[in-house]
C-alpha cells in the first residue's frame, strides 16, 4: 500500500509535513510506503535535519510548483500541473498509489479530484465527511462538511447512501443509524429542502433512517451517520472543533473535549469519487498528519469507494 502526502501543502509546510510524515513512518505496518510529494532537495534537507536518511519506507517524489492557498483552484491546476498537488492526482489517477492527502488548497483537492479520479457515476455531488466524537464513544460520520453549500434533498438523500456504507465498511458498523440535522425532531420541522429530504431518507430502504436530529444532540450518539448541507456542517464542524480550543485556554483537560481536536482524525475524505482522497486542516501540525496518513490507511483498507459504486450502479 502506497499512500501519497503533498509536502508543500499547509500553513507549516514542507516542515510541519516531513515531522508528521516522520513520525507516522515510525509506527506503519509492513507492507505500507509513504509517498512524500514536493520539490526534492528542501525534502531531502528535512529528512535529514531530522536524522531519518535512513527510514525505508518513505519516498521521494519531485514537484517543482506549489498550489498557494489564495490560488483559484481550475485557474491553479491548469497551470501547474507539475504542482505537489498535480502530481499526487497523477499517481492517484495512474494506480501509483492507494491514497492521496494534503493540507494544502482545499478548493484544488476537490477540483483535482473531480478532473483527475472523478465522480462515481450516479453521484449527484461529492462531498467531504468529518468525524464527531460521541459520548458514547467512536465518532459519527458528519456530510456535507464544507463542498456543497446548498443542496437539494435529493442530493442530502443520496449523502444518507453514501454516509452509510462509508460508515459501514470504515468504521465495521452493521446497519448505521442516519440523522437529518434539523431545527426540530418533528417530521414537519425545517426548511422545505430539510422536510423533503426527510421524506426521502425516511422512505430509503436500504438505511438505517431514525429521523431528525438537532444540535443539541451532536455529541450524544444518536445517530452513525448525520446529514445536513455544506454550509451548516461546516459550521457546526468547526463549532465543535473550537471546544478543544476554549478548553485549552482556560485550563481544562477532558478525555472527551480531547477528541473534539481537529489533531485527533487528521482529515476529511472526499466521499463520492473514484478514490482515497483525504483532505487536511491548513493549520496542520506534525500530529494531524500523523493521524491523517492513520485514517487513510483505514480507508484504503476498507475499500468503502467501491462499495459506495457498487451501491449505486
């Protein structure tokens, strides 16, 4: 298994990458090799800066340009496609490697995705999953976190398909419960999108549908699988992720409020396109990325974007 990292991609990159790749080479299985993607000699000079020349299991690949965070994603990729991100599209594409993750430009990965492994065919919209810790323990797989703004209930119906079978075969949970995060937990609350939406998650045999949920029950574990539009789940994501913050801030330290750091998962995956794609935080630290390649492993290994085709072919 070959798992690819852009290197250039993040706030703190190349360095924060190489630490993170680093540590992550420390504590892989046998048959794994990090693919590390960027321009090759400030990679080699890290390495070794680092004491790790000797590590066999990393790789080096070149890339000489760099897609900038305030770059225009289409505009970025089209001229530079020997960008750390191109490149890792291409090895992607090419069957080189089993999973593609960065913590650079997110509009570029969702792009280079969609251009390069593109959409499984009779998805209506990618999206990109988060994980919610419960208080029961685990964590619920949150989508739409940030790709689609709007959407249509026909497109938050089919994130319900797509939610639980990545549930199913990534986390091992038979039959998922799927949520509609809602204003109320009435069948008749909410917007119009969010009553038809529920209508047509309710009447989906092929999920588990318990109804709606409200914020109030992110953390609870009432649900596997929650659904909700890019721009609420975005919002509400990144709410959650604050907790950690604020408890830090003011001195507290809780087993649970750890979870809600965005270091603990490392990434998001793109769910609904023809491969492993796992996008990071730009503010990435060495852990994050440590975590990130972890959960890009796991996602390798559970094949969920074949089951999700199959699905829906």
């Amino acid at each position: 298994m070959k798992i690819a990292v852009d290197a250039m991609g993040g706030d703190f990159a190349p360095e924060a990458i190489v630490e993170g790749v680093i540590m992550a080479a420390a504590e892989l299985p046998e048959h794994v090799t990090i693919v590390l993607i960027g321009k090759q000699s400030i990679l080699q000079t890290l390495i070794q800066k680092q004491g790790a020349e000797a590590v066999t299991n990393i790789e080096l690949v070149n890339a000489d340009d760099v897609i900038e965070m305030s770059e225009h994603p289409t505009k970025a990729l089209s001229q530079k496609p020997n960008s750390s991100i191109g490149v890792g599209f291409k090895l992607l594409k090419d069957g080189q490697v089993n999973a593609f993750c960065s913590a650079g430009n997110t509009g570029a990965m969702h792009v280079g995705a969609l251009f390069s492994i593109k959409a499984i065919e009779g998805i209506l919209r990618p999206c990109i999953a988060g994980f919610v810790p419960q208080l029961t323990g685990g964590y619920a797989v949150m989508l739409d976190i940030g790709a689609n703004a709007d959407c249509k209930p026909e497109v938050l119906a089919q994130f319900g398909i797509i939610g639980s079978i990545y549930a199913q075969y990534t986390f091992g949970i038979d039959q998922p419960r799927v949520a509609l995060m809602n204003i109320g937990s009435e069948e008749q609350k909410g917007s119009l999108v969010a009553q038809a939406a529920h209508q047509l998650l309710k009447e989906n045999r092929r999920i588990n549908f318990v109804g709606n949920m409200e914020g109030g029950d992110f953390f609870e574990g009432k649900a596997d699988v929650i659904i909700t539009d890019g721009f609420t789940g975005n919002a509400m994501f990144k709410l959650g992720e604050s907790f950690y913050k604020v408890a830090s801030q003011r001195g507290l330290s809780d087993e649970f409020l750890d979870k809600t750091n965005y270091e603990s998962v490392g990434g998001s995956p793109i769910l609904g396109v023809n491969g492993n794609v796992i996008i990071a935080h730009g503010i990435s630290s060495p852990l994050a990325i440590k975590n990130m390649i972890g959960l890009a492993i796991r996602q390798v290994e559970s094949n969920a974007y074949t089951k999700i085709a199959q699905a829906l072919s």
